[in-house]
C-alpha cells in the first residue's frame, strides 16, 4: 500500500456457499484514477465492490480503502448503480440530499440544498431540480443518482454497470458525462462493467477478470486523450480488439463484435 492507493486488493479469496468466487484478486486504484473492473458475468465484479464497501468480508487476503480496512472506510465511498433507486415521492433536489440526509442525519444534509443544486447543475438537471422520479426520462434519473453520490463527497465513487440499463443514445452520452464530472471533481472512479467499448471510453486502467475462480487477466494501461473516438486511435482499436479476443474466450456469449 502506498499513499498514492485509493483501493487495494491483495491475495483476496472468497468461497460463496459452496463455489470458489476469487482465486486471489488483485489489483490496485490510484486516488483520483478512472478505473473500470471488466469481466464475464457472474465472476465477481458487483463482489469486489461489496468487499471495497463492507458489505462482504473476504476469506483471506488484504483489502484496504485509503490506507484502513473496509470497515473504517465506508463513508469515504458512495455507490451508484444499474437502477438509480430514487425514492418516488420526493423530486430532484431532494432525492439528491437524500444520500446526505441519511449519512450525515436530517438537518446536517438538509443544509447541503445549495451544494445538491449545484450538483444537478453539474449532471445537466438544474431545471429539473422539483420534478419527481416519473418525470425523468431514465438518463436523467440516472444523472440524479450520479449527483446523490457526489452529495456525500466521496473520495470514491463506485458504479455497478450505471449505463448499462440505458438506450444506447443515453449511455453513449452519460459516459461523456462521467469523465466531465470526473475531470472536474477529481474523484476516484471505479467502474464495474461487461462493456469493452464502455470500458475504453472511461478508464484510464481496464483491469480484465477471469472467469470463477476469478483473477485479474491482464491490466491495460489506456493512454489515449479523452474525449476518445474509439474508431479512429490505432492503439484504442488494437486494445479493442485484444480485449475482444480474451472476452470472448471467457464469455462465448458475449454479444461483442465491432465498435459501437
Ligand atoms: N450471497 C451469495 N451467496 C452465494 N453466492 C453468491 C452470493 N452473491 C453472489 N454469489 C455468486 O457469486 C458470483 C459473483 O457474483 P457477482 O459479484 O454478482 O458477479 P458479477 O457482478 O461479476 O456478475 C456469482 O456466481 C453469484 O452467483
Ligand atoms: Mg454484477
């Protein structure tokens, strides 16, 4: 663990009932790093970020978060999900302060309404601060989720598959998004996915997982400037296309081919 480690995991092993989850996990997010965890389903992504957050201890193995065990860490991480859970009878705004209320009590989140609105300014919502969950198209109930989990200011932001229950248009669109906010906020970032165009778009490290018993495969270091035009960078297109290979080989499934 070096000062620089937002997230570690080290020799991490985990049996679920009766299966071997991790073989040995490890890999490492920098603070302020963009990070996407990619793997086949069911090899222990949404696991990993359950073990970051407290919420699954592993059997053996070092995880740490900001230099402490889980268990000292949690208020330093937020989450955001496939489904923005929003609370249907409360609007925007409040669904934003929601996070803050719960974490830091009533009238502690309650006075963060100037911050929750400058946050719904930050996803593209400062309109649509009164307007309740039914009113939103789903990206943009996604965006307010995004803004909950800045509401908290994290160090970390964690996302299980956020885009992935979204047309293509809006996914295409919220990932542009999500490195604006990164870039302006300097949080770190992990993002779990079963998306190599996502993946590639977003991180500035892919860290490619095995099927169960699950290891890391392979780490790529993404270099390229963003906003990236995934067709048109050589190295983005040959890093695409390795990953395709190895994803395939783990998920004959996959419904992976061309760039998207
Ligand atoms: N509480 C549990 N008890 C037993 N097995 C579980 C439990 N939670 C998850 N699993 C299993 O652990 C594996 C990893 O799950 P998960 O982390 O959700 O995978 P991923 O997010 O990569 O699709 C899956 O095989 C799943 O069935
Ligand atoms: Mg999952």
């Amino acid at each position: 663990m070096s000062a620089a480690d937002a997230i570690v995991f080290d020799g991490a092993r985990l049996k679920l009932g009766a299966e071997q989850i991790y073989d040995s996990l490890d890999f490492t997010v920098r603070k302020g790093e963009f990070v996407c965890l990619l793997g086949p389903s069911g090899c222990g992504k949404s696991t990993a970020l359950r073990i970051a957050g407290d919420l699954v201890p592993p059997d053996t193995g070092r995880v740490e978060v900001l230099g402490k065990a889980p268990k000292d860490a949690w208020q330093d991480i937020a989450f955001v999900f496939q489904s923005p859970r929003l609370v249907a009878w409360r609007n925007a705004l409040s669904n934003v302060l929601l996070g803050a209320e719960l974490r830091f009590g009533r009238a502690e989140g309650r006075k963060r309404a100037a911050k929750a609105r400058d946050l719904l300014a930050l996803v593209g919502l400062a309109d649509s601060a009164n307007k309740y969950p039914l009113m939103l198209s789903g990206g943009e109930r996604q965006r307010v989720a995004i803004a909950r989990a800045l509401a908290v200011d994290p160090s970390i932001i964690m996302m299980d598959e956020p885009f992935s229950a979204l047309d293509p248009n809006t996914r295409r669109r919220l990932r542009a998004e999500i490195v604006r906010i990164w870039q302006e906020t300097g949080k770190t970032i992990l993002v779990v996915t079963h998306d190599i165009d996502e993946a590639l778009t977003l991180a500035d490290r892919i860290v490619l997982l095995s099927k169960k018993p699950t290891r890391v495969l392979e780490i790529f270091d993404v270099k390229a400037a963003r906003p990236r035009a995934l067709k048109d960078d050589p190295a983005l297109v040959a890093m695409h296309d390795r990953l395709n290979e190895l994803f395939r080989s783990l998920e004959p499934d996959a419904p992976h081919g061309g760039m998207t």
